[in-house]
C-alpha cells in the first residue's frame, strides 16, 4: 500500500501535470489551425483576420490561466504565512488576569505577515508576564530566532518565581538556536535581540529587565509617560549576562492605566524628509480609548507619517489594568520613574 509521505508529492506532481494540460492543449490548437487550416495560408484580410482572431483568443485564454494559478498561489501562501503567524506570534486573549490586552504587528516585507518582531503575555502564578523583543533585521530570517525566543519564555514564565530566571533561560535558549545554526550553515551566527520582560503583579506593582530594547510607556488619563530605570543591560546572544539579575522596580501600573510596549521600528521610522516619527505624540492623541484603539490610532498615524509601509518591523502590545482593587499603599510614594523623551537603545 502506498504510504501517505508518498502519495503527497505524486498529488503536487499530478496536480502540476493537469495545470499544464490547458496551455498546451492551447498552443496545440494554435499551432495545428497555423499549419493545417487552409484559412491560416491565405493572404486575404478575411483570413488575416481570422488567424489574428484565433491567437488573440489563445494568448487571452493563456493569461487568465496564468492569473488563476498565481492567484491561487498566492492564496496557499497567505494560507500558511497565517497559520506561521498563528503559531509564532499567537492571538492574545482580549483580557488576561484583568488586565485588557491588544497587541499588533507589521512587517516591513512586503507580502509578509511576520518579521523579526516577538510578544507575548501570560497569566502565571507570580502575575502576568510579558515579553517584547526584537531581532536582528526584520523578514523571514528572523522567524527561528524568535521562535526560539518565545517557545523558551512560554514555558520559563511558568517555571521561574524570578524575572533573571526567565531572562537566563531565553539567553540560554537564544545561544543554543544560533549554536545549531551555525554548525547546520557553517557559518558563524551575528544575531542579537533586544528583549524587554515586565511582571505585572496583583496589585500592579511593575518590575522589568531590560536588554537594550525601548522603555514602554505609560498613559494615565491625558498624561503619557515613557518608563526609564538603571541603563539597559545589552542585547541577548553577543555577550553573557551579568550575575546580578534582580528585577527593576517600575512602580505601580495603577487602575484604569494602560501599559504601551513596542518595538523600535516605530520610534525609527521617518518620513520623506528624513524626520522620525513621534511614538509619544501619536499616543497623546491616543489617551483614554481601549487598548485596540490605542493600537489602531498609533498604526494609523505611522502610516500617514511613512506614506506606507514603514522600513522596518512594528509591533505594539497594549495592556490596560481594570482591576477593581483599591491603589496600592504607597503607590505614590514608589512612583515609576518616568521621562517624555526617548531613552538611547540599540537598533536593530
């Protein structure tokens, strides 16, 4: 019996056969009425006519035959560029843990729906966990690299009572997929990524680690304000992380407070005269609206300033606090350190 590994590949080999079966049915017609058609010798305008009638009607048959099959091409590859996306950056539920959640992503190649950009949240025992990053480039060959990345937080987020101890088992993870890489290629492996963690804690206390990736920001009524701490710690993958792996305390992501995480292909993105895109501003304008607003308005915005498609990879991950518990005491007193201005971080 015919084994199933088998018979696919005589399936794609048949159905290839048989797509090819119409135009060269039609070129036979073609060449057939040319050479055999008393019509087709005659020199008269009636036959001229004719002859030209017949191959219009041939090379228009051909082109929409050739339409429908790119068409339908192009339908199988949005088809499993979909289903990557569902698997590598997976639909975040609307609310986790009371928190309401959107998150986005565009890629700068076109015609793909996935980049170099990675985000993910997760409810565990220790609060909401989150993780923004962004690898070196942008495309189909930063796909493994953040795979790698989130496959080692979705499951160290649940394992780890500690931030460090999440970010040592996605630098472990990020060294093993470039190790691999490298012997299967047999060249040496030069990516990085900037990685963001956050815990979001019951009474939305905020504690990060930063590994050279832009501070979120934080709106609060009509004020929006970026997070800032000690300097970020570098990219994951050049260089080993340091002993000291202790969360930041960013204060307290308060009631009614929404948590704007990105990636710095939107602060980077310019316009036609060469003038950056202002991510604070965008989201001033953004205030007091659901977190899938807040993600429309700032995309919107980035594309009137881009006129398209940005240069690079944006992701946004939104997440708005509606518990209904009263402010933790001494929230004010530990407030988030906090800036209106970019802080430096690494390009990617």
């Amino acid at each position: 019996m015919m084994s199933i590994k088998a018979a696919v590949p005589r399936a794609g080999s048949l159905r290839r056969v048989l797509s090819m079966g119409l135009p060269t049915m039609w070129g036979a017609v073609a060449i057939t009425y040319k050479l055999t058609c008393p019509l087709a010798q005659q020199n008269g305008l009636g036959a001229r006519v004719a002859t030209s009638a017949v191959f219009f009607a041939v090379g228009t048959g051909l082109i929409i035959h050739v339409r429908r099959a790119l068409l339908r091409e192009l339908r199988q590859a949005r088809q499993v560029a979909g289903a990557a996306q569902r698997v590598l950056l997976r639909p975040l539920p609307p609310r986790i843990d009371g928190l309401s959640v959107a998150a986005a992503q565009m890629s700068a190649d076109r015609g793909a729906t996935i980049g170099g950009d990675l985000y993910e949240a997760v409810a565990t025992d220790y609060g909401v966990r989150v993780v923004m990053g962004d690898v070196r480039g942008h495309g189909l060959a930063a796909i493994g690299t953040a795979a790698a990345v989130l496959g080692s937080f979705r499951e160290a987020v649940h394992d780890e009572p500690e931030l460090g101890g999440v970010l040592r088992r996605l630098d472990r993870a990020l060294a093993r997929h470039l190790r691999e890489g490298a012997e299967r290629d047999g060249t040496a492996a030069e990516e990085f990524v900037t990685v963001l963690l956050l815990e979001i804690g019951e009474d939305g206390e905020l504690r990060a680690l930063n590994c050279g990736h832009p501070w979120p920001y934080v709106l609060s009524g009509s004020v929006v304000e970026q997070l800032s701490g000690e300097e970020p710690l570098p990219p994951l993958g050049p260089f080993p992380l340091p002993g000291d792996l202790s969360g930041l305390q960013c204060g307290h992501l308060l009631p009614s407070e929404t948590l704007v995480l990105h990636t710095d292909g939107a602060e980077d993105a310019r316009d036609a005269h060469g003038r950056f895109f202002s991510l604070h501003a965008a989201l001033q304008k953004a205030t007091e609206v659901p977190p899938q607003a807040v993600l429309g308005m700032v995309f919107t915005a980035l594309l009137d300033h881009t006129g398209g498609t940005p240069k690079d990879d944006v992701a946004l991950l939104a997440l708005r606090n509606d518990r209904r518990h009263k402010r933790p005491s001494g929230a004010r007193e530990t407030a988030r350190p906090a800036t209106t201005h970019p802080q430096p971080t690494t390009h990617l």
